[in-house]
C-alpha cells in the first residue's frame, strides 16, 4: 500500500462557534497492526450534533477530543488486514473510529454488519446511532402512544426525521419544525408529518406551535433547546413528556445559556423531561435495527442523506451541520 | 349567634410581591344552610407557597381566586350544624374552605378525621397536604432508594422538612439549605439531617454542594427553583431524578424568569426532572397517613409550627411565609 493516511486532528479548541482553524490536516502513515488488532479501510464517516461538545474540554459521558489528536466519528469502513479471530478481512464494521482513510482497531466496540441491499452509509444514520436514538427516546423516555401529539424539533435532521416517521407508524400524530421552507413540504409531502412549520420565518414559536397544536403536546423530542424547547415547554399537556436528546442551539455559545422561562409549568402541567443517551439501553437498540430495515423495505421509514465527497471536506460538512444547512443526515464519504 | 362571619378576600392582584393592601377584611353574615349542607366553624388555616399562584389571573391546576370574592385555604374546622347525612355536629373536618370564621359547605371534598393524640392542626401539616406532596414526591417520584443522597431545598419548611425526615426513615443521606443558621442548627440537630448550609450567607451555593455531597446528589427535592435549583442540577449524578414540587423563588416576581444555565447537563447525566402535586395519587396519599400517624407516634417524625394568633393575621402570615420568615410549617389559628 503506496498509499498514505490523511487524518484530521484537532487543531484547537472553539470558542463559540467552530471555525476551520479548529482543524488541521496531517499525512499519517498507514498503521501496522500486532495481535488481536485489525486495519480498516474507512468507507464513510458521520458527523453529528454531540461531536460540538467533545470539542469542549469539559467532562461528559464521552471524553473530550484531545488538541493534536485524530478526531472521531462513527464510521463504516472494510476491514482490510485481521489479526483478530473475530474479524476477516472483507468484513464491514461499524463504530467509532478515526477522521482518517485507514484506523487501526482492537475490535472493542466495533460491530460487523451485513452487505446487504441497503447502503453501508445507513449504518450511520437510519440503521446507527440517530435512528437508534430516535427510538430509544420514543420508546423508553416518551413511552409515546398511539393517538398523542408528537412535536419534534430539527424535524428534517438525522434524529429528527426518524422520531417523526416512527411515531407515525406508531399512530401518533405528528408535528414538526425546520429551518426552511423546503424542509417543511419535505417534512409534510416525503416523511408524511401531519403538520410542519420554519421556525426562522413564522413570527412566534410559541403561538405557531399553539396554532398547529390546538390541543397541546403529550411527546416532544427535544434536540434543539433554547427558543425552541421554551415554545414547547409552554404548549405541553398535562402530564406530558419530553425526551430530551440534545440542544445543540447551545453548542456553540461560548456562555452558558439560561433555561427555558416559566418553568413552573413543568409542576402546573406534572411534566417530565428526560435526558437520555443512545448507549443506555443496548437491547432496544437491537430492537430498532430489525424493525427498521422492514420499515425501510415496506417503504414505510424514508430515509434522506447529504453526502460530502472526500476526507477534507469533513470539517466543512460538520459545521454546515451545526447550522442547519444539511438535509437529512449528513454523511462524509471517504472512500 | 351573635357573632358575626370576618372574612378576607382578595382585593387587588399583586404585581410581584405580595402586599397587605391586596387583602381586605370584611364582615360577613354567619351563612344559613340548606339541605344537604354543613356550617363549618374554621379552627385553623393553612397558607401555602401554591396560593401566590391562584393571586395571579393565570390558568394552572387550581382555578384563580376571584378579586373580591372570600380566599381559600386548607382548613381544619368543627361541624356546628348540619343537613348532611355524612356529617354530624361535633365532627372535625379538613379540607379547602374559607379564609373566615364560618363557612358554608356542600361536603364535597371535606374529609373527617379523628380527635386523637395529635393537634388538629397537624392536619394542615403533617398529617395534611404538605406531608403527602413530601411522601409522594420521594416515592412517585423520585424513588429515592437506600445509601442514595438525597438534597433538600427549603428543608425547614413545612415539606422540606417532612421529606428530610422521610428520606433518612427510607436509608438516604439527607442534606439540605435554609435561610438562616438557626434553620440549619434545627435541621442537622433536631431532624437529623446529615448536613445543611445556609444559602444566603454560603457564597457560591454550587461549590457549597458540591462539599457538602462530594459523590453528587441522587434525588432532589426541589421546593425552590431558580439559583438553588441551578445550583443543584449542577450537582446531580447520572441517573439522578429531580421531585420538582415548587419554584418560590419565582412566584414573587412580576416577569417570568429564566430557567437554569447549563441544562445540557440534562442529557450528559440522563437526569429527569417530574413536576408533581398532591392530587396526582390519591392511594399514595391514604398510605402516607398511616405510616406518618406512627412515625409521629414513635417520635422518628418531628414536626414543627409557627402559629399565628387570629384571622387578621393571615395575610401577614402569607406574606412571611413566602419571604421564609416561618419556622417549619405555617398555621394561622382562627378560632
């Protein structure tokens, strides 16, 4: 292999906004595995909201990326050398590895899935952690059900567009907003929302939502906050839950934002807001994978990517994510 | 009867704080009753954190008290006369009536209770709406579990101080906040909370939590809000559940006010946060009464009151209460 290891590491740390100066590109050598080791040869990477926050050297349930190290992304790559009983050398796997075209790994964490009819890139997005995550909030935070209002928020996102179309396989009724006009008749004619609306151009959130839900919210699936979750807070029903799963119009505030106003109403109306991660509860996940490819071959879960062409693009295409201006799941193809 | 009926209505809405001119005395007539009607001669009244809210014209779980019309509260009285087969003369009864001498009832929602060992007034406390939202909060809830650490916000006062004692009954370590070294001298050394602090004179209430529970908080019993509850959700441990029974902080301000920074934290330690009110488990509450009865019994529940003296105090009382100048709960004694 003639060929050299292009990595992206972290350059520096953002304030506020990510900027291209956060990263820098590198030649790495293509690395030599030892025992129990494979090398992989990445196909696609993700980028995702939650990858903002690693930036931050700040503890969470992920450790922060270290500045001068190779960042990480989930990835769907091939695995090319083994000297792991587990793997073989075709075999495709899917988990967190590098920024870069070649990732040495000791397996751990890494799942191998099938080549099959669906693209390997959906193990990124409707078959990977957005989708799981989608279902793991509407299932075990939201215990939504049939006949409830559904609101979520980034409805056209990689998470967003899954929570809407399953709680409508759910019998749920669903509403949604996005950042423009054309992700709304995508909401509304592609992913069958019941009702949609742009956020950036409707005047008041919170009189918007009132409209387009004149009896309240029972659901939400909060990935936004800020504005937004305020909105929804305000129009939630008696006893009404929302799965908090991100809110990424904090991410990129060098200051702490403050919460939303009138909070009290989560006591007037006995609300509940859970915050959730996809990695508690792995068994769901394994749930979700199989109901979703039946979904995806009946036709009954759409599913819509952006994909960025090539390694170097991927801080470009990470902070076109942060502000929104993806459809669908962005996607970074790398080989 | 040659007595004549004070009451106290409700003469402006505040804007903020609560001021002696939005009440004003009247005398009214001693009420005549009709057939399946009681007349109540009110003993004791409760003022509670919750009423500052139904001051406010603003729909929520209770309906607002009407300018101009007698206030409620949770009473304790004597049956005087009666055209009620479920009643008779002599009874005692608790329940919702009016801030007056006599009130009229239909029955409806009053429930009689036994002239026992205990005062009548721990009705209102202990025995009454405080002591179930604590009992409930805990178990509904939070369910706080043994070894857990469990924070108590306004914890001398008329819940905190019940959910205190419960949770050390249940195996919690029980820390808490008041609002002077005397609270917190009653709190450590009367109810045996394993710690306290005063928050106004701690400084930074966050880094004081932090001290005082160095593993993080499990359970919190939030009865407070704004920079208590900030402060505390800072210091929540994954898994950990928030009991969000009152804001006080927020009811004397005329703007609604910002909910906490910082409530990423939400999802990072998938914490939930469940509003609740004594209404919500009717079953949970009659299960509170007979264990609370023998704990008091057995002296592993202590309780305390501040009592003030006739009808015209009341508002004074109200007032002080929500400025946090009672110890433990507070009663008015009418009669």
């Amino acid at each position: 292999m003639g060929e050299i290891n292009q990595q992206i590491i972290l350059n520096s740390r953002p304030e506020g906004w990510v900027m291209p100066e956060n990263f820098k590109r590198v030649s790495g050598k293509i690395p030599d595995i030892g025992a129990g080791e494979i090398l992989v040869r990445n196909l696609f990477m993700s980028v995702d909201p939650y990858m903002r926050s690693r930036m931050n050297d700040a503890k969470s349930y992920v450790p922060p990326f270290q500045i001068g190290a190779v960042l990480e992304a989930g990835v769907v790559g091939e695995v090319i050398q083994s000297q792991n009983p587990k793997f073989k050398e075709g075999d495709v796997v899917v988990g967190m590895l590098g920024w870069e075209n070649y990732s040495k790994s000791n397996g751990e964490g890494l799942l191998s899935v099938e080549r099959g009819e669906l693209p390997l890139s959906y193990y990124l997005g409707v078959l990977g952690m957005p989708g799981m995550t989608a279902y793991a909030g509407l299932v075990d935070i939201a215990n939504a059900k049939a006949g409830e209002v559904v609101f979520v928020s980034a409805a056209s996102g990689a998470v967003g567009s899954v929570v809407g179309q399953i709680a409508k396989i759910m019998g749920c009724e669903v509403v949604g907003c996005a950042g423009s006009d054309d992700k709304v008749d995508f909401l509304i004619n592609d992913l069958g929302f019941d009702r949609a609306f742009n956020y950036k151009t409707c005047g008041s959130i919170a009189k918007t939502i009132a409209k387009l839900c004149p009896k309240g919210i029972d659901v939400n699936f909060e990935n936004v906050g800020g504005e937004i979750m305020e909105a929804v807070l305000w129009n939630m029903r008696d006893f009404g839950r929302m799965a908090i799963c991100g809110m990424i119009a904090d991410y990129n505030k060098a200051e702490m934002s403050p919460g939303p106003r009138g909070m009290g109403i989560i006591i007037q109306r006995r609300l509940k807001l859970q915050g959730f991660i996809v990695f508690d509860n792995p068994a769901r996940n394994m749930e979700y994978i199989q109901k979703a490819k039946i979904w995806l071959q009946e036709g009954k879960l759409k599913y819509h990517e952006t994909v960025a062409d090539g390694l170097e693009n991927a801080p470009t295409a990470f902070i076109g994510m942060l502000k929104g201006e993806n459809f669908g799941k962005q996607i970074v193809k790398i080989a």
